[in-house]
C-alpha cells in the first residue's frame, strides 16, 4: 500500500484534458500516493507564468512566446473553443457549477507535494525559458520520466 | 457518534472532498474519528474507495437533505 507511485505525462495544453490530469494527480495523491507529473510540449504552457518575462529568444522562439497560452487563465478547449470563446463559456460554467479550477488545483498539487517536471527538450523547442515557468518545478528528460514510470503502477498519457 | 473532528467540505466538488479528507486526516491519530459533510454525490463510492486505498474505515454514513456524512476511523 504505501510507496505506490504514480506518474502523468501531460502533453496537452488544453485547459479541459490539464484538469482531468490535475484532478487525477491530486486524487492520487490523496490515496496516498507518490505522484509525478511531466509537462511537456504543448503541456509547458500550463506552467507558464501569466505576466511576461523578459528573457533573449530568437526570432522564432518570440513567435511561439506570443503565439502560446500563457498559463492556465489563457488556454484553450479541446473541443468547441470557438477562438477561445468556447474556453470562456466552460470556466464560466464551471465556477456557476462551484468546480475547482486549474489554478486551485495546481495550488493543491503542489501542497500535496507532487512532483512537477518540466521537459527540457521541449522547453528547447518551444524556446521556453526556465524563468518564464512558475516557481517549485524540477527540469529533466526521457530518463527520468522511465526511471519513475518503471517504479509506478499507474502511468498516464493526457 | 462522536467524532474527534469534523469536516465541513459541503460545495466542493471532484477531486475536493477525498483531497480535504486526506489532509484532514493526516491531523488524526490512528483509531481517532473523522465526521465528513459532503454534497458530492461521487463521495458515495470515492469515499469508501479512498479509505480502502489509503487504509483507513468508512464506519458509519447517513444522507440528510443532499448532505452525505461519513464517520472514517483513520487506519
């Protein structure tokens, strides 16, 4: 019972699968469990900060900076988004209907103690800097992520 | 049924509820009495199925108007 671990790969940036993956993490932590989760590609723009970073990027890298949500108020819905509006109209919803929202639950995941982990590669490819990502995070790659999976007995893919 | 703390954790919703119970939990000692007012109707199983994984004992549950309580015995 105790030491059970488990580990979330969160790829998606949309702001429903970044709950369903926060509310999974949370609840698994509360069981009792030891819980992971990795961000990477379109999962980093969760973690962004909301406010800008001034920090030297390359010329693509400012278009991805400009063109990506920036934290959990900014994303989108997997399905019907309408341009955002989609995204507006379920948070709207949602807080009528008193659901936690992404940023409470990322709060409650990091009182839980779940470890966080930004993917470097992608922070590279999306030219993601670590000081534009929110505070308690640790940094790592495809290793790290296998070395835990293989202790873990729930392994997710968002 | 005495209960050596209570719970408010009406309104909350998924995952919530188990999440207020574990930490309020944790303040237990084992064999102390957790009394835990929910309006999640999901509580129903997540409850029992929560202390089952994280071994404790759901000993008591009653519905009162849409309030679901439970008395957990911590493990």
């Amino acid at each position: 019972m105790e030491n059970n671990k488990s580990t979330l790969i969160v790829f998606s940036g949309d702001l429903d699968k970044a709950i369903a993956s926060f509310i999974i993490a949370t609840g698994s932590a509360a069981m009792g469990n030891q819980v992971t989760m990795f961000f990477t590609f379109w999962g980093l723009n969760i973690l962004r900060k909301e406010q800008y970073v001034p920090v030297q990027k390359s010329f693509m890298d400012k278009m991805f900076a400009k063109m990506l949500p920036r934290g959990p108020e900014k994303l989108g819905i997997s399905k019907m988004n309408f341009g955002g509006l989609g995204a507006k109209l379920m948070k709207y919803t949602m807080k009528k209907k008193n659901i936690t929202t992404l940023k409470e639950l990322i709060e409650m995941a990091k009182e839980l103690d779940i470890k966080m982990v930004a993917c470097t590669m992608s922070m590279d490819v999306l030219g993601i800097k670590k000081e534009e990502l929110i505070d308690g995070l640790e940094y790592a790659g495809v290793a790290s992520y296998l070395a835990e999976a293989n202790e873990a007995n729930i392994n997710l893919f968002i | 049924m005495n209960a050596d703390k209570v719970l408010d954790a009406r309104g909350l919703s998924c995952p919530m509820p188990v999440v207020r119970t574990k930490k309020a939990i944790d303040e237990l000692k084992p064999g102390q009495i957790l009394e835990l007012h929910t309006t999640d109707s999901g509580a129903l199983s997540d409850i029992p199925a929560w202390a089952k994984t994280a071994g404790h004992r759901v000993i008591e549950q009653s519905e009162d108007n849409g309030v679901y309580k439970f008395w957990i015995q911590k493990g």
